[in-house]
C-alpha cells in the first residue's frame, strides 16, 4: 500500500466500529492471515496500530488468539510476521524520510 493511500484513509474521518486497532504485533499477524491488513498507523512514532476492517468472523479470530485456542501453520504465521514487519519498517523509513526532506526544504 502507498504513503499517499494511508495517508488519504487516515485523513478521512474513519468510524472507528467499522474498524478494529491493534497495537500488538503478534495478533495483527494472526489477524492478518485471514483478513487484510488495511494501514499501518505510525503517527505515534512510539508505537504503530495495526488497522483492520471489521468483518464476519473477526471478533471470533480475536477472542480465540487470547484464549490461546487459535491454531495456525507455523511457517505461514513466521512468514506472514516478517511480511508486516517489513511493511512497518518500511513505512518508519519512509516517514523519516519525509521528515528529513521537510527539513532540508524549510533550511532553505
């Protein structure tokens, strides 16, 4: 997904029950198995939120990976993990960037 994509769905006014956040890594992968992953939200660069769009069967994919009753395939969930921290980090880099290129435009 583009910058510009997340960051047109972030300005929009999103209604959050129509969304599901997470800020924990291990379950946005496990979520991510079964639905898509809409934005990675890193406007607090402290901590990303994972974005997903509420769908039939979600709220079941949520409460059965805290009861610890969520079976997955190993080597899918590993590399489905390394798919959305490559996307996390190459939105981090991206932001840095903006913001480096903000500055050099505003020292001018």
């Amino acid at each position: 997904m583009t910058t510009n994509y997340c960051r047109m769905i972030m300005n929009q006014k999103i209604q959050t029950e129509n969304y599901f956040f997470t800020g924990d890594l291990a379950l946005a992968t496990a979520i991510s198995l079964y639905y898509p992953l809409e934005v990675i939200d890193r406007t607090n660069p402290a901590r990303a939120e994972f974005l997903f769009k509420r769908e039939q069967g979600l709220d079941n994919i949520i409460e059965n990976f805290w009861r610890k009753e969520l079976q997955v395939d190993a080597l899918t969930y590993f590399s489905q993990l390394k798919l959305i921290k490559a996307r996390l980090y190459e939105s981090q880099q991206k932001s840095s960037m903006d913001y480096m290129m903000a500055r050099k435009e505003t020292d001018k």
